[in-house]
C-alpha cells in the first residue's frame, strides 16, 4: 500500500543547475580582477572604506554634516587618469580615413600636411594651359 505523496517533477541537481546557468559568469580571470572594488580612502571619523573620492564625500555630506570635508587630505590619493587626445570613435577614421565625416577629413588632412616634410625642390608645379581656364577636356 503506497502513500498519496505527490512524485517530485524536478530533482535538486536539475534545480541546481537551472539557478546555475543564470548566473552572470564570464570574464575569465581577467574580468574577476576588473570587477573587484579597490578600497582607496577611508572616512577618517568612523573608519567606512570607500572606492572613490566622491563616495567619500557623499558619505561625509551624510554621515558627518557638522564637519567639514577634508579635500586637500584626500587629493594626494587620487590617481588621475592620462587624457586622451583622440577620442577612441575617431581613432579609426584618423587611421583609413574612410567613412570619415567632412570636418574629420579635414582634420586628418591638416594633421597629415603638419607631420610631411616638404622639400620645395622636388615639388611638382602642375601649370595648365589655355589663358589660365584650366585644363583642356577634349
């Protein structure tokens, strides 16, 4: 005489790896090392951790309102990032110059008249004939 249990639709290992296979994964070890959060500062008052200047100063706007931000103490620890000259979207058409807006092409244009050297020399002088109205299209 069997019982009135109800049979289970799904064992613990398939609902296991459904729960699995909808975590974000990926990235390898790299991506693991990128997404880490680097504690640089630390409210001086209460000892919080804080990645960034700016959370640190949210934090004090909150947490310590009567006193007074302490900038010149953090900004020793701020990294500063290299600024890019070219923005990385214009990286490639500087490169091909190819699919290249009109002010970008000039710009190129500019750049790349600025970087040759000249040698007055050699340079081809191309006259046309016929008074000046250009060149003949017969």
């Amino acid at each position: 005489m069997g019982g009135k249990a109800k049979p289970k639709k799904h064992t613990a290992a398939e609902l296991n790896a459904k729960a699995a296979a909808h975590k974000p994964q990926g990235g390898g070890s790299a991506g693991m090392a990128e997404r880490t959060i680097k504690i640089k500062f630390t409210c001086e008052v209460c000892k919080a951790q804080m990645p960034s200047i700016t959370n640190l100063r949210v934090h004090y706007e909150a947490k310590h309102p009567k006193d007074a931000f302490p900038e010149e103490q953090y900004c020793q620890q701020v990294e500063t990032k290299e600024k890019v000259a070219v923005h990385h979207n214009q990286m490639a058409t500087i490169k091909s110059n190819k699919n290249a807006s009109k002010s970008v092409r000039d710009k190129v244009k500019a750049i790349q008249q600025e970087a040759a050297v000249v040698d007055e020399a050699k340079r081809k002088v191309y006259t046309h004939t016929a008074a000046g109205r250009g060149p003949s299209t017969l």
